[in-house]
C-alpha cells in the first residue's frame, strides 16, 4: 500500500504541477485570444441570458430536459462548496495573500474555457435510450474529433467514474461530518446517515430532481455565504484597500514569515492560487460541460454564454469573498489552514462566524455530492450503458456514510490525481475543436447584429 501511494503522489505531483497548470492557463489564454476576450466583454450579456433562462421552456422544439438556469446551479453545485472555504484558505496558506490574484487570473482565462466546454457539448450531445441529452468532453471527442480519437473520451470517462466516488463523494460527506462534529457535536455517523438519505431521495429523480434541488439550495446558500462575507469586510472596511495592495504585491513580491505564516516564494502563490483555483472553478477539467449538455436550447452559444457565468461567480465572486475575509482579518498570519482559516476570519468579525462556516461549508458540500453525482453517472452511462445507472446510484448512496466516518488521506490523493488527469482529454479536444469554438461564436453574434439592425 505504500508503495502504491508514494506512486500516485509522483503522479499527482506531475498532474498538478507545472506542465499542467501552464496547459490549463495556456488553453485557457489561447481560447480568450481566439474569442477576441469576448467571455468578458459579453458577461452582461451572459447574466440576462441566465435570467431569461429561469423558467423551463414549454416549446416542444426545444431541446434539453432543465432549464439553462438550471443547469448552470447544477454546474455551480459541483464547484462551489470546500475549494470556496477551504480551498481558498489553503492556497493563502501555502502561498500568501498573493495566490488570491493568480486565483482571479486563472478565473479570467477561465471564463473562455468553460464557454467552450458548454458550446461542445451542446453542439455534439446526443439522445440516450431513456430520451434524455447526454454529452460532455467523452462526446465532443468521440463526435467531434472522430472515432479515431474516442479512446481519449473513454479515458476522460473512466477518470471521472473514479475520481467522483473521492472528490464529489467520500471527501465532501467527510468534511460535512467535520464540519458539524467540531461546532454543533453530531457524531460522524449520524451525519453520514442522514446525508445517505437525502442523497438516496434526491437521486432517485435523475437531473430533473438533482436539478431543482440546486436551482434552489445553490443560490440561496451562495448568497448567504457572500452576505456574511461581505459583513465581515464592512467591519474590517479600514482594511480593504490595504488587502487589495497586499494581494497584489504579494503576487510579484516574496512575502516573508510572520505569526504562524512560514513566508512564501512568488512561485508558490503562483502554484497554489492556479491550482486551488482551478480546482474551484473546475473550469478546464471538463466535469461543468456534461449538465449543460441537458440545457433546453437550441444554441449551443447561448448555453456557453451562460456556462461562462459558472467561473465568474464561483471564483471572482465567491472565493474573492473568502480570501479578502482572510486577509482584512489578519487571520493568514495565524497558523491555521483549510476550513479552520476561514472559520476563523469570520469569527474575528461576526460572533457566529464559525457556524455561518460550518453551515455553508455543510450545504455547499452536500450540493458537490449531487452536481458531482451527475457527472460520475453519466461517465458510467458511456463506458457500461444505460443499464449501469441504477446499480450506480445505489453505490454513490451508500459510499456516502462511509466517507463521513473513515480517514480519506489515500482515497483524496487518488481522487485529486484522477481529477487533474480528466483535464488533459478535455484540452485536447477544447484545442483541436477550437475553430468549431470560435465559428459558432462569431455566426452566432454576427446573426445578433444583423437581427437589431433589421429592429
């Protein structure tokens, strides 16, 4: 068993190193590039699409099962939740105020990637046996690049079967668990328990449940979570221009050791603010395409518009909130990391800090365990067939107690590799399916132009 872990922390160290953050990044620029940095230019126009996309379609030539709301709160379940809290205050940790900026630089560039993940995924879905849209990089790689590349979305498949059963499953149950055993003392069991019900009971309605469920838990819980981050910058307000120069400078600058701090290199904010940021954002790693393969449009980059909206609310918004509180607190000196970081921020300003954490932290988890549900089954769908669906949902219920009561070292790190490695399909078919990407786009608001002069 050692050995086997010291192999896979070779891997992940490799997957979540530099060859793969500069690939992500350097797709990322590439796309924004190719799209003339149109993601965001058009981000006003991403927000009135997402509004105008609230209310199911009853157009029976729409394709798609849930509205594009949401299959954006879908997506949004999937990706905010322990890398918002305590993904954010590790990469402070490790690498100072300054991963905060590279953070938002690889949300920027990451805007164009997800767009590009939708607009796929939507142009190259298809009808399974049940009558429902599936799609997703194992799709636009097969149908768009051809059967001579489908090996690599079988590849992209078979990681994210895995990889979902740790990182959308056992991990968040996990930290739920934590979470409510440090401040409200519920045993791990019982919280297993009663997540294994609610998950059970939710998955046994498919993306249209799973999809309700988050189109009204996801924006509900995000705006909690930002109101009381934004609480606790108005009482630190002194504080905030001199966040802001802090992060900044610390993003160019080494920033030596002070209180708990260990100091960190400028590599080291560059590191830990692309790859917690990545790994917030998903944007890149190809899990977000497959809910916004069951849109109800017509128009691919109509859905990629509002897909975009996925990083920008995720990273700019939410994980900025996070950072900011632990920097205007002056908690990043303290010692602490993880979730225990950003608890603390919010205690030095709000005496229910900690709970406000720990709930959201709970909610925001639980949400991963649904969005992530989807993912993982829909990789099984195209490996196995429809037939595997069933057996599948019953295994991610019951994987569900046992990630709140066990110890997940080995299991996170497998997951966290098998994570990573889904991206690397996925921007290889983003870079070879680019002029498609970009085609779309411009037909797409060339037609939009000439409809307002005809107004």
């Amino acid at each position: 068993m050692d050995t086997i872990t010291s192999v896979i922390k070779v891997v992940n160290g490799w997957v979540w190193g530099t060859p793969m953050l500069v690939l992500i990044l350097g797709v990322g620029l590439f796309l924004s590039l190719g799209l003339k940095l149109m993601p965001i230019l058009k981000l006003g126009t991403g927000f009135k699409l997402l509004w105008d996309g609230r209310i199911p379609d009853k157009d029976e030539n729409m394709k798609g099962e849930i509205s594009p709301f949401n299959a954006l709160m879908t997506s949004l379940s999937a990706t905010i939740g322990t890398g918002n809290i305590a993904g954010v205050a590790t990469a402070i940790f490790m690498g100072g105020p300054g991963a905060l900026f590279w953070m938002w630089c690889t949300a920027l560039v990451g805007m164009a990637t997800k767009f590009s993940e939708a607009v796929l995924a939507v142009k190259y879905r298809e009808v399974d046996d049940n009558g429902n849209h599936v799609g997703g990089p194992m799709y636009y790689i097969k149908n768009g690049l051809g059967q001579k590349w489908a090996w690599l979305g079988t590849l992209f498949a078979l990681f994210g079967s895995i990889a979902g059963f740790g990182i959308g499953n056992t991990v968040q149950s996990n930290s739920v668990a934590a979470a409510l055993s440090a401040n409200f003392d519920v045993p791990a069991w019982i919280t297993g328990l009663i997540l294994m019900v609610l998950v059970g009971l939710v998955l046994m309605g498919g993306i249209k449940r799973i999809a309700d469920v988050a189109g009204k838990l996801v924006p509900l819980m995000t705006v909690f979570y930002i109101t009381a981050g934004l609480a606790v910058l108005v009482v630190y307000a002194d504080q905030v221009p001199a966040a802001f120069a802090l992060v900044i400078d610390s993003a160019f600058n080494p920033v030596a050791a002070q209180g708990g701090f260990a100091g960190a290199a400028v590599w080291a904010a560059i590191r830990f603010g692309v790859a917690r940021g990545v790994f917030s954002n998903e944007a890149g790693l190809g899990s977000a395409p497959i809910a916004h393969a069951a849109a109800q449009t017509n128009n691919p980059v109509a859905q990629g518009l509002v897909a975009m909206l996925g990083t920008f609310i995720d990273t700019i918004i939410v994980c900025s909130i996070t950072g900011l509180a632990i920097v205007v607190t002056g908690a990043w000196t303290s010692g602490e990391d993880g979730a225990a970081l950003t608890s603390l921020a919010f205690s030095h300003a709000l005496p229910i800090g900690n709970y406000i954490v720990a709930i959201a932290l709970a909610i925001f988890a639980f949400t991963t365990i649904l969005g992530w549900s989807f993912y993982s089954e829909k990789c099984v769908q195209y490996l196995f067939g429809i037939r595997a669906v069933k057996p599948f949902r019953l295994l991610w219920t019951l994987a569900v107690p046992l990630g709140a009561v066990s110890s997940l070292k080995f299991i996170w790190l497998l997951a966290d590799t098998l994570n990573a490695m889904m991206a690397i399909p996925n921007l290889i078919a983003l870079t070879l399916l680019s002029p498609v990407v970009f085609a779309l786009t411009k037909a797409y608001f060339t037609k939009q132009k000439l409809a307002e002069k005809s107004v």
